[in-house]
C-alpha cells in the first residue's frame, strides 16, 4: 500500500473566496462595485452631491449629474476622475466616464454627536430668567419662556 501524498499547506480563507470568485467570472463585477465605495473619495464631497455613479458596463461608466452648469465643469474633469478612479481600484476599470442629466440622491450625512455636556446655569442666569417671566401671566406661557430662555442661554455657550 503506498501513502498517500502528503497535504499542501492550508491555504487561506481569503484566497480560497479570491480564486472562487475569478472562477465564476464575478472578480471584475466587484472591482466595479468598488466604484460606489470610493467614489466620494474620489471626487470629494461637493461634487459627490452633484454626481453619482449609475452604472458600469464594459470599462463606461455613466455618471448621473444634478444640473447642466455641473455637467459642463465636469466634462473637463472626466480624464482626471478616471485617473483617480483606476488608480484607487488599483487597475484599469474605468475606460470611458459618460455624464448624462439625471436625479441624484443627497448622501446621508450623519449628525455630529454633542461633546460637551450641559452646564447649569449661573445664579445670575437664573434670577434673569425669573425676572423676565414674572411678567408673564399665564403659567404655561411663563413656564414654557422660561425653558426657551434656559435653552437659549445653554446653547449659546
């Protein structure tokens, strides 16, 4: 009985999904894919608001502009956008950029979160506060100037 040969090394995970992937052909769909990851990258936030990617076919991708003013600055700008492009991917991807009018969406823009954390209000602050609404008559209206002015004064800080 002979032995058996002996197992190559494990090979990594990685390049079992990269070999997996260029079998079926399907390597090249997510080179493009990349585009939409780096596009705002790319061409920077002002113009990513203006200009989306809408598809890619054959190395031509069309780009999808909000007004003409926009598509005429960028018909100027198209070889360096592809430079950057395929520079970025790392390969030739992108061969031909084709602007057409088109909607684009607004890019979600996360709010910021607050850093600082709310301070009271000084005695002076609030003695201000309760002399103004003394005034005030009616007690909802008086508490709810009241909040508008604790507020105001903590926001302007």
């Amino acid at each position: 009985m002979s032995k058996r040969p002996r197992m190559p090394f494990p090979k990594p995970l990685s390049g079992l999904v990269r070999e997996s992937l260029v079998g079926l052909g399907l390597a090249e769909r997510l080179r493009e894919a990349e585009i939409w990851r780096v596009w705002p990258d790319v061409v920077g936030a002002a113009l990513a608001c203006r200009a989306q990617p809408v598809r890619i076919i054959n190395g031509t991708l069309t780009v999808a502009v909000s007004s003409a003013p926009w598509m005429q600055e960028l018909r100027f700008m198209t070889a360096m956008m592809k430079e950057k492009l395929n520079t970025c991917l790392g390969d030739e991807v992108v061969r031909e950029i084709v602007l057409k009018a088109g909607r684009v969406d607004k890019p979600t823009v996360e709010a910021p979160e607050e850093v600082t954390a709310a301070q009271p209000l000084t005695p002076q602050q609030s003695a201000l506060i309760e002399t103004e609404a003394a005034a005030i008559e009616d007690p909802e209206t008086r508490q709810a100037f009241i909040e508008l002015m604790q507020a105001s004064i903590k926001q302007s800080r």
